[in-house]
C-alpha cells in the first residue's frame, strides 16, 4: 500500500505546479519532487546508492514506462520554467540552469531513440548478475531482496527483448561486428548447474553475520530460483538474439548510419563537451593533438637511445616479455602497490581531500574479454560501501607495465575517486548536482589529473613516461576516430589503423578501445575537450599569478563546485583568480 500512495502522490503532484510567493522555495520543492521521482524510477540506482526502499525491484524498461517518463519529464521541465530564476539566489540561479541543462537534455534525447538498442558488448541484460557487485549485500534481508530481483529476471528480459524487436522493426539497430561478441556472454548464463551460474556468486561467499540456517536457506533458494527462473529466460533470450536479432544487425559502425543519425551524434557531440563545437572542428583539434604527442614521444624516443623507427619501438613495448606480468595474480598485486603509492603523495597538489576510501577489484570474468583496461564505480551515498577501481586481469601479457601508474591515477587518485567522492561531500548542494555530472568535467578531470603523476613524483622512468604519453595521445586520438567513424564515414579498420599507428597500447586494448567508441557514440569526445579547457585554466591562473599561484589552492578551487560545464567551470575559475589577484595586490 505504501508503494502505491508513493506512486499516487507523484501522479498528482506531476499535474502541475502549485505556485507560492517564494520561487525558491517552488524551486526546492521542485527539486526534491524531481530527486525523489527518479529513486522510485530507476530502483536499481538507489539501491546502489544506498537507498533501499525499493531493493526488490528492477527498473520498469517496458516501451511503455520508457514514454511515460519523457512525458513526465517534460512536464518537469514545465513547472521549472514557470519559476522566475531571476528572484532565486545565486546558488539557487545556477542550480537552476544546471538543472534546467538536466532536464532539456532528457527530453531532447527521446527523440533519437536510442534506448532501442540497450545492450553492448560492455555490458547489458546479459550480464545483470554484475549488479550484484554494487550492492550492499551484508544482512539476509539484503539477499532476500536480491532473490527477488533474480526471480523477476525474465520480466526484466521479456522488456529489453520488446525494445530490441522495436529497434529491429525500425531500422535503430547496433553494428554487426558489436553483436557478434555477445552470444558468448548470454552463454554463460545457461548452465545446468546452478552453482555455476554467474549468478550465484553472491551467494557464494556470504557474510559471518549471517547465520548458518540463514546461508544455507537463501543459497537453496538461489539454486531454485537460478533453475527455474533465470537460466529458462536466459535460454529463450539466447533463442532469440541468435536466430532472429543478430542476423538483423547493421553491417554499418557510425552513428551516422541510424534514422536521423547525424543530429544525433551533433547532439551528442554537444552533449558529451558542453560545447558548440561541431565533429568536424573536434576532428581538427583531434589531429593538431595526435601530433603534438607525438613530438613528445619521439624525445622520450631519443632519450632511451633506441634505434629504429617510431613503429619499431611500438613493436618493442607491445612484444617484449619486460613489459608484462605473467599472471593475473602478479598483475592485481602490480596494481595494488602502484595504489599504495600513490595514495600518501596526493597532498602534495590537493588542499581537501575525501574522508571515502577506495578498493581495488578485477573486472568480471564474464565480461573481461571485451571491455576495456579499467574503469571506477563511486561510493554509496550512504557511506555503505567505498568507490571501487576495477582492473582487467584478462590475458595480463597484453596489460602492459608502464602504463599501470597513468591508468591508476586517472581511474582512482587524483582522478575519478577524489573528483567523485568530494562532490559527494559537498555540502548544501542538490542531489542532483552530487551525485551526477558532466561528462566533460569528470572525464576531463580524470585526463588532467594525469599530468599531476609528474608533479607527485611517479613516471620516473621513461616507458611509464612514455606510458603517460601514450595516454594522452589515447584520448587524441579519440577525437580523430570517433567523429571520423561517426561522422566523416571511416571504417572500423582505418579507425583501429590510426590509433596503432600513433599509441603504445596493444592490440587487444585498440581493437576494445575501437569497439567501445562504436557502441558508444560522443562520450570518448569529452576526456581531451575537458582536459584541453582544464590546462588552459590552469596556465592563465599560473600567468597571471606568477609565484602566487598555488596549486593546491587552484585544485580545490576547481573542484569546489562539483562538476560543471565547461563555460561554467570557466566562469567559476575567473572568478577565484580574480579573488586570488586582489589578495596578490593588496599584500
């Protein structure tokens, strides 16, 4: 019953806004509609954020709940502009225009559809069980609550196979060469023993507090809930993809390629930079990076006195046996020490640091092979569990070593762990702003935050300096191939030639890494685009404040106000250097 007045309640309230003398105080209420409209929505997000009022439940993905929330969030976005932001404070203004930027972006997205193709290579309703690993799973209720989520599985897939079949009737359908890796995953999941079953894991290694009759109980109950439940909706989900969605699939890679697809990668070419730069203008900034880095590179080159070519020493640092670890074991130790210190020299750039720790985790066996070399996962809000730097042990003769300082700093500290565990922290700031951002701001920052490795005393040697290098010339060539395959019409091949033929990084990461951009279209473009902005801020502070200028300061100063676009974050940091110019004249 309680659920259901939940439920009444925002039917009501999303009729239409009840208008009182303070628009601030319309405009909190707002807010807090909106938050609290998004935890009932998507309950897998709350519960990973510690929300645990709706831990039974999966989000309702039907075709028909995904039209009605765009109608529900236009009418958000209704009352909000009924709201004269000009009477709001100037906290409250720019919450508003972040806000309103949340809002205009979800409602114009709708249109190009993209939610009929919900499932990648990296990940989708062929690895749910990997959900599990962002709960907190400590008491027998928290399992009973997650048996139900498993026993409401085949709903769960019946919904993304409605959106597939709509996607294949409508032409919005994923490359071929995307598809082709997942019949593997589904694989997984169809097993004759429960116990081998990927999602059983969680309930194989249960907590001391939980008691014997309690484990034993709830571990029968996975068994028979894998077996009658989750592996038969695997089997007709697998039936399903195999015969009928996979041999449907575009030959196509770009974007372009979909129903309405260049505004659709224009939109999300603005989406992802916060800009108004055009693919074409990326594209350019893109190629003017590659070679820069590469400059750079040749002198790192010189300095080791190798002989050969810029390719023949590529060769070397992808195929010599110095380079790699030979077990996944001795791999997750190297990237455990490389944490451990890295960890005390943070203070020397950072003034605040976050009070949440950070863990170190393998990625999941079932989808190593075909994600990428790591990636971050935030804390819960709740402070219930730490943010987590998640590393790819598949195949560790193709991880190389002198890139694991770079990838660490950017992946945990300074990077993604400190950027997203101090917004988290913020005080008197919105939900909204806390725990989401601009994919500019984050990933710029975490491209940034590699240069500090420099400033902290690491990259010492020259192939991890190298290793630094060839990071940053990844994310350049990032703006080449994603626009050049989304946009300008390369084919996967030109796109993986390219990036083999100016970075270090193996193979197996490039063609990954190549794959990533295809199912993702845009999101690669925000890393250098945010960086770019970043340093550029980070030279006019230095400029103008000469031997005043204190980076501690200026880090604190540009993660202060949690992530914002970039015109923003500009507008912010013009502002603190004009404080810190006043202090410098004055003194």
């Amino acid at each position: 019953m309680k659920k259901i007045s939940i439920l009444a309640t925002f039917s009501m309230v999303l009729i239409g806004l009840s208008v009182h003398a303070d628009p601030g105080e319309d405009f909190r209420i707002l807010l807090d509609e909106h938050w609290e409209w998004q935890m009932l929505e998507n309950p897998v997000r709350a519960s990973q954020m510690g929300d645990r009022r709706w831990n039974d439940r999966w989000n309702d993905n039907s075709l028909e709940a995904i039209e009605r929330r765009h109608g529900e969030q236009q009418k958000f976005l209704r009352r909000l502009r009924l709201i004269d932001s000009t009477q709001l404070t100037e906290t409250d203004q720019l919450n508003y225009e972040l806000f309103r930027r949340s809002l205009e972006n979800s409602v114009d997205a709708y249109q190009f559809r993209n939610y009929l193709m919900p499932m990648s290579q990296r990940g989708g309703i062929q690895s749910l069980e990997s959900t599990a690993e962002t709960l907190r799973l400590s008491s027998a209720q928290d399992y009973e609550d997650w048996l139900a989520r498993m026993s409401q599985i085949d709903t769960a897939i019946e919904q993304t196979m409605g959106r597939l079949e709509e996607g294949r009737k409508t032409g919005y359908m994923p490359p071929k060469v995307l598809m082709e890796r997942i019949p593997a995953q589904i694989s997984s999941q169809l097993v004759e023993d429960p116990q081998q079953s990927p999602f059983f894991k969680a309930f194989a290694t249960m907590p001391n507090a939980i008691s014997d009759a309690d484990r034993e109980r709830l571990q029968q109950a996975a068994q028979d809930v894998i077996d009658e439940t989750v592996v038969p909706a695997y089997r007709e989900f697998s039936n399903y993809f195999n015969d009928i969605y996979l041999p449907a699939s575009r030959d196509s890679i770009g974007a372009s390629s979909l129903p309405n697809g260049e505004a659709f990668y224009e939109y999300r070419t603005r989406f992802y930079t916060t800009t108004q730069m055009t693919p074409d203008e990326i594209h350019r900034v893109g190629l003017n990076e590659v070679k820069r880095i590469r400059d750079e590179m040749q002198l790192v080159i010189d300095e080791l006195q190798f002989e050969g070519s810029f390719q023949d020493f590529l060769h070397f640092l992808r195929t010599d046996p110095q380079f790699y670890y030979e077990t996944p074991e001795e791999l997750f130790e190297g990237y455990l020490a490389i944490s451990k210190r890295i960890d005390p020299e943070v203070v020397k750039v950072f003034g605040k640091l976050p009070r949440m720790p950070y863990g170190l985790r393998p990625i999941p066996d079932n989808i190593a092979p075909d994600t990428t070399t790591a990636y971050y996962n935030g804390p819960a809000t709740d402070g219930s569990r730490p943010g987590y730097y998640y590393v790819n042990l598949y195949r560790p003769e193709v991880r190389p070593k002198y890139e694991m300082e770079v990838l660490t700093i950017h992946e945990a500290v300074p990077g993604h762990h400190l950027q997203i565990a101090l917004q988290m922290e913020l005080e008197a700031m919105p939900n909204f702003r806390k725990y989401s951002g601009f994919t500019a701001f984050t990933e710029g920052w975490g491209l940034y935050s590699e240069s500090l490795g420099y400033e902290m005393g690491f990259y010492q040697d020259p192939y991890s300096q190298f290793g630094a290098l060839t990071y940053d010339m990844w994310r350049a060539v990032r703006l080449v191939v994603d626009t050049g395959m989304h946009y300008k019409g390369w084919t996967r091949q030109q796109a993986i030639d390219f990036f083999k033929d100016n970075a270090a990084k193996t193979e197996q990461d490039i063609v990954n890494e190549i794959d990533r951009y295809i199912s993702w279209p845009g999101q690669a473009l925000a890393y250098k685009i945010g960086q770019l902005r970043m340093l550029e801020l980070r030279r006019r502070s230095e400029q103008a404040l000469g031997d005043d200028f204190d980076v501690r300061a200026f880090h604190d100063a540009l993660l202060g106000g949690g992530a914002l676009p970039l015109e923003i974050l500009e507008t912010r940091m013009n502002r603190w250097l004009a404080t810190e110019l006043e202090k410098k004249n004055s003194s």
